[in-house]
C-alpha cells in the first residue's frame, strides 16, 4: 500500500526553490520594497522575496497624503518640547535625507514630484509660535545653509480664498513638496521586480520562527484555508502599526489617519501642501481637487486601531473645515466630496518619542518599524539603516 499524505500539496520544486530564499521581507510598503532595492543594490545575487497580507500594501504607503514634508513649525515646536534640540535635529535630516533617497531612486518624474512649497496656517490661540520662527531657523541653518520658515504678509491668506476669520498667519517653507503616492509605490514597485525581487502578496504571515539554519516563515492565504511555510536566512520586519504580533514588547501603537478628496475644483485658488494645529490637519491640491485629511488626535483612543473604516465622527469635522475654513466662498457651490478612505500609521504607546524603532530581535531577523506618520519622508532613510545592519 502506498504511503499517501492526501494534505502534502506542495511539490518537490516549490520546497526546494519557491519558497526558500536568502533574505524575506515581511511587508512591501514603502520601507519593505526600499529594503528590497537597498539589498539587491548591496548583494545583486541574493534570493529576495516579500510578503505582503493583502493585494496591495496594507498600511499607509498606498494611502497616505502624499507629502514631501520634514515637519511644520508648530510641529517642530511640540518636539521641543519632547526631546532635545539634538533630538529634534537628528529627526529633521533622517527626514530630509529619506526624501532625497526616495527622489533619487523613483524619480521626480516618475511619482508626479512637485517642488511647491509647504505651508502652515496660524489661528489667533497658535500666534505666539511665530516668536519662535527665527531661533527654529537659526538651529535648521546649519542642515539646510538657508532659513526654511518664513511668514508671509497678511494678504496671503485672502489670496487663497481661505477663511481670515479662522486664520490669522500664514508661513511658508521653500523646501517642501507633495507627489502622487500611487505612481511612487508603482515605479517602486516596477523598479524591485527588474532588480529580481520575487514579492507575494495575499500572504499573511503569522509566525516568525528561529532555527539553527535560519528562520521559517509561517504564512496563510488570504481564503485562510492555506498555509505555507518559507525560509529564509534572515527576515527584515517592515510592517509598521501592525508590527506587534512579532515582539508583544515593542512600543508601538497603530494610529488611523482618515483622508478625503473632492471632486475637480474650477479655479482652485491655492497650490501646495498644508498643515494646521502642529500637522495633526493637512490638505493639498491634487491637480485641481482638494485632499484634506487627519484629526486623529481629537479622537486618540477611537484611532489606534488597524481598522481601515472611516468614521462619521471625523469625516464631519473634515468636511467642517473643507466648507468653512478652506472654500468659505463656495458656500452655495458645495464641491462633492468623491473618495474617502483610511491608512494606518504606527507611533509610540507609552513614551512621547517620534524616533523610529530600528532593532535586532536575534541574529537573524531585524525590523524597521514605527515611522510617526512620517513614512513618505524617513521611509526610505530606516530602509537603507536597516540593510546596513544585515551581513549576506
């Protein structure tokens, strides 16, 4: 009688080379495909695979606002008040240097990169920052050789057609800009699958495993009815706010940001990238719509989840400062609102800290997780860190 497993449905061939590799990469946003280049680039002969749970990137690297930013004055402010001056300086050039990494490798081109400015608005209760403004210019000087804040006259508030009633203060930063997240992560992603890069996505792993030869990949299909088991030499963890599963004792803390965007907008009277009340509000032009998004910390508890629904609550008052704050003149010409939808950021639970967390969980399997929904600008700088902690 013939020894017959009816459940063994994988072959010799899919053992021995489909599911084993050097390197596995548990997330394809952004930092999981920049880890992918950044390897490949170091060791252009090593067996790189990624997973990712869903059809797309999970997170937030798909569905984030698209801003090439480094942080607004009041927001550089409240870090001051978390962290040293040295501290708070060191965040900035990760920033920085993230974004010329992504530009460099994707493109200007290629993600729609747009060199507009960024601009924070000012209510009459945040005037007193703008004290402030030239000793922040005076500790960024020696990162950027010139002074990156700068208050605009009065008028320029009603230039752009928003409300002078809510904002008193306009101030502009030369050297920030906005892309279209989704042809950064296509190019990306085209620019890893023609470096060799093996990704599958509908694999959710659930168990990180440690042996003596390395490190099995325990990982279930989007059905749920299928398990398969990779291996790897080493695993780069880069699943951000869903990170917990693989270390219970991590800081971390998902964090939902809510994001909506209009229909095309005739006239639109502003270009650039905005940020209100220490960027925890935010709104662009995308071509001619509005993308207007955040207000998490108005309702903390509600969103730290890895929930992607949005919520009436924050919607509402989203919609509250598009009709009365951003376009008070378009009362009786309400622009529709098209899409609406959420990502998931990831922060520290227990402590104030905005710093990453970059770390060995054993010999073999390192992380990269944690980017306090700076994504777009560290993403790309934690990336090339973590690789340089890697040996092939």
């Amino acid at each position: 009688m013939l020894n017959f497993n009816p459940k063994a449905s994988l072959s010799f061939w899919e053992t021995s080379s489909l599911l084993s590799c050097d390197y596995l990469i548990v997330g394809s946003g952004l930092v999981g495909l920049s880890a992918a280049a950044e390897l490949k680039g170091k060791y252009p002969n090593a067996n790189v695979k990624v997973l990712e749970r869903g059809l797309l990137p999970t997170g937030a690297s798909t569905k984030n606002a698209g801003f090439a930013c480094f942080g607004s004055l009041t927001e550089l402010l409240a870090d001051l008040r978390q962290m040293s001056p040295e501290e708070a300086l060191e965040l900035v050039e990760d920033r920085w240097e993230g974004l010329r990494l992504l530009r460099a490798r994707v493109g200007d081109a290629a993600m729609d990169y747009e060199p507009l400015g960024g601009y924070e608005l000012f209510s009459e209760k945040e005037l007193p920052a703008l004290e402030q403004l030239e000793a922040m210019n005076t500790m960024l000087r020696d990162l950027f050789k010139t002074p990156v804040f700068e208050h605009l006259p009065q008028r320029s508030i009603a230039e752009r057609c928003f409300s002078t009633q809510k904002f008193k203060a306009l101030v502009y930063n030369s050297l920030e800009g906005q892309l279209d997240t989704g042809q950064m992560m296509k190019t990306l992603l085209e620019i890893v699958l023609k470096l060799g890069v093996v990704i599958h996505t509908g694999a959710e792993v659930l168990q990180l495993e440690e042996t003596g030869q390395g490190v099995l990949v325990h990982t279930q299909d989007l059905s749920n009815t299928r398990t398969l088991c990779f291996r790897a030499s080493t695993v780069l963890v880069c699943t951000n706010g869903f990170s917990k599963r693989f270390n219970p004792d991590w800081d971390l803390a998902p964090g939902r940001g809510q994001v909506l965007i209009t229909e095309p907008i005739p006239n639109l009277a502003f270009r650039g990238a905005y940020h209100l009340e220490e960027g925890y509000f935010y709104f662009r032009n995308v071509q001619n719509r509005i993308l207007l998004g955040g207000g998490r910390h108005l309702a903390r508890e509600q969103e730290r989840v890895t929930d992607l629904e949005v919520t009436d609550y924050l919607m509402g008052i989203l919609e509250t400062i598009l009709y009365e704050d951003i376009l008070p003149q378009r009362q009786t010409s309400k622009p529709i609102i098209e899409h609406r939808w959420a990502g998931i950021m990831c922060f520290s639970e227990k402590t104030p800290t905005k710093k990453p967390i970059l770390e060995s969980l054993s010999k073999n399997v390192l992380a990269a997780i944690r980017l306090n929904g700076m994504g777009v600008a560290v993403g790309s700088r934690l990336a090339q860190r973590l690789v340089d902690m890697v040996t092939f």
